[in-house]
C-alpha cells in the first residue's frame, strides 16, 4: 500500500515504515517563527522530483518554496540543501537566483535539513513550452541566448567578492570528477555496463588542460532554469529569471557547464535519451541549435570552445553514471517514481549517446 508524503503531525509520521517528506504542524512553527505566512499550510510539490525534493507552500495568501533532500540511501555527500542554499545566499544580487527566506540546518522540524526560498512567478522549460512562454519560432531563439548569457554572468563572478572560495577545489578539478564518478559507478551499478569503462579509460587518458577557475553549476540545463513572458533584449521574447539546483556547484572548469548543457540539448532527429527527454521541447522550430550555443558563448567570454566535445562526452557519462544511483534507489525499493523506473534501459542508452559522441572527438 502506498504512503503518504506529506502528514499533519510528528504522531502520524511515526506510524508510518518510511518517513514523509513534509509534517506540516512542525513547518508550520517553523514559519511562524520567522515570520512566513500564517495559518495552515497547503502544500504541492513541483520540478520533476528526481534529486532534492521541492515543493511549493502556500499559507495565508503567502507563497513560498521549500527544498530538502530526498529519502535515503543518498550517495555520500549528495543532496546537501543547506550548502546550496549558502550559495544562493551569496550569489543573490550577482546571479539570477531565488533569494532564500530561512534555512534549517537542524533535523528536528522534517527529519532532514531544508530551506525555504522565495516563489519566483516564472515558468520552466522542459518536455513541452508552457503556453505562457510559448512564443512565434522567430522568437525561440532567445531561449538559448538568455541560457547562454546567464551561465557566462555566472562564470563571470567574483569569488572573493561573493565569498565562495572554500566551496570547491579546483586544482585537478576535471580528474577529481572522473575519479569520483569512476567510484560512483562501482558502488551503485546494478549490472555490467562495458560501454562506461571503455569511457571512463577515453576520459581519463585526454584530460584537457584547465583555464581559470570559476563557479559551475553542475547541473546546468534548460530544465533548471525558469523564464518569464518578459521580453528579453532587443529581439525580445522571454526572460530567464532564475537559476535553480544548486545542489552540484562547486569550482572548477566552467566548460564543465557548457559541455552538460550542450549535451542535454535536443535537436530535431536525435534519438531519445534520458536526459534530452527532459528539453524535448528545443527541438521545436525556431531553437538555438547546439553550434550556435557554443559560439555564443565563445562570444561572450573570449573563452576556446575547440576541446568542448571531451567536456559534452563528460556530461553523458556523468549523467549515466549518476542516473544508475537513482536506478540503484528504485530497484531497493526507496523510491517509486516512474521517471527512476525507465532507467533500466535509459542508462545504457546514455552510455552509448555518449560513445558517439566520443566517436566524433
């Protein structure tokens, strides 16, 4: 019998074999206490609910999002909510992200740490255009220049200014993620994959030589952003208003970021995968194509994008690699969610999207 993920009370929650994600009279003195909203919470979750959990409150005419970690077993050091929110704490005003209202760092109100940020009235792009942001073909190109432009503002930040020069190391940034993922897969693979090891010895074997280091993202794609109806620039079209998922920032080599979202970005008569499911919606006409992504941002940053293939062929194995955890967490039965369900067979064809795109380096 399925369970609740949200209850009322602390009593309700104990009774049942696996803890819900919200227990709303604990919240709701949690928000009392700084002040956000009043009276009974009405909550519903939102984003595709395949990392950190988010949902959106609504008490007292106040809306407000909250995020938190996923129910366990986590991959070490995953899922740290209150090191994200830090990060948008210190990015607000330099970055276009959701300002965070409240943090809890303690266990003792959901079980987890979260935070709580602000509801940003905006929409993301996926799967499908929401009618809001659906736009004349002409216009859909802005979608990719504002990712574009946002990502290089990001890149562009000050560490020092922004106090956020102890998030990451980035010497030796590049091998440190191969290894790290090298030993993901080892612990949480559910079956032979030889198409990983032929990539991970590819990868290993022509780590490019890193440039400056800057703030990445590390989960940088359209899904991750929201848009607003308004016009952006001089063309016009929307606006990319917010930047969310901070979970994977660190620092290290920006074309990082632009290998992922180079590599999750759909064109007309690619085969489907795992993750350029998630912005089908960008092989509607009118979209950046994935060459004019990279010489924007070529453009925009004085940045060399010649060695971006390794970095695209990065983004691959790492999301493969990183979906077999969540296919790992499915098949343990500590999560039903249908998404974690298809990749019994999405994992392997990530792995060979990303053998051809090995292919053409």
């Amino acid at each position: 019998m399925s369970q609740p993920d949200v209850v009322a009370t602390v009593a309700q929650a104990a009774e049942l074999s696996r803890p819900p994600l919200l227990v709303l009279e604990p919240l709701e003195r949690f928000l009392d206490a700084r002040g956000i909203g009043s009276g009974p919470i009405t909550p519903r979750p939102i984003g595709d609910g395949h990392s950190n959990v988010t949902y959106a409150l609504e008490r007292g005419g106040v809306r407000v999002v909250l995020r938190r970690p996923p129910r366990p077993p986590l991959p070490p050091s995953a899922h740290d909510v209150v090191r994200e929110a830090r990060i948008q704490i210190a990015l607000a005003g330099r970055v276009r992200v959701p300002r965070v209202l409240a943090v809890c760092e303690e266990t003792n109100v959901l079980g987890v740490p979260f935070y709580v940020m602000e509801h940003v009235d905006a929409h993301v792009v996926g799967p499908s255009l929401p009618p809001q942001v659906d736009i004349s073909s002409a216009q859909r190109a802005c979608f990719g220049r504002e990712l574009v432009d946002a990502l290089a503002e990001l890149h562009d930040v000050s560490l020092a200014a922004a106090g956020l020069e102890d998030i990451g190391r980035p010497d030796g940034y590049l091998a440190r993620q191969i290894r790290r993922f090298a030993a993901l897969w080892e612990q949480h693979r559910t079956r032979e994959l030889p198409e990983i090891d032929q990539l991970t010895s590819w990868l290993g074997a022509r780590v490019p030589s890193a440039g400056d280091a800057t703030i990445v993202h590390g989960d940088y794609r359209l899904g991750n952003v929201m848009f607003t109806s308004g016009s952006a620039g001089s063309k016009g079209g929307p606006r990319l208003a917010a930047i969310l998922d901070w979970e994977m920032a660190t620092l290290g080599d920006p074309l990082a970021d632009v290998g992922y979202l180079i590599a999750t970005w759909a064109e007309p008569g690619d085969e489907e995968t795992p993750m350029l499911a998630l912005s089908a919606a960008t092989r509607m006409p009118g979209f950046s194509t994935r060459a004019e992504l990279r010489e924007r941002y070529a453009q925009r940053t004085g940045r060399s994008v010649n060695a971006l293939g390794w970095y695209e062929t990065l983004a691959l194995w790492k999301a493969a690699i990183f979906l077999e955890c969540s296919y790992a967490r499915y098949q343990a039965g500590t999560t039903d969610d249908p998404y974690f369900a298809s990749l019994g067979t999405g994992v392997p064809a990530l792995a060979q999207s990303a053998l051809q795109r090995m292919s053409r380096c």
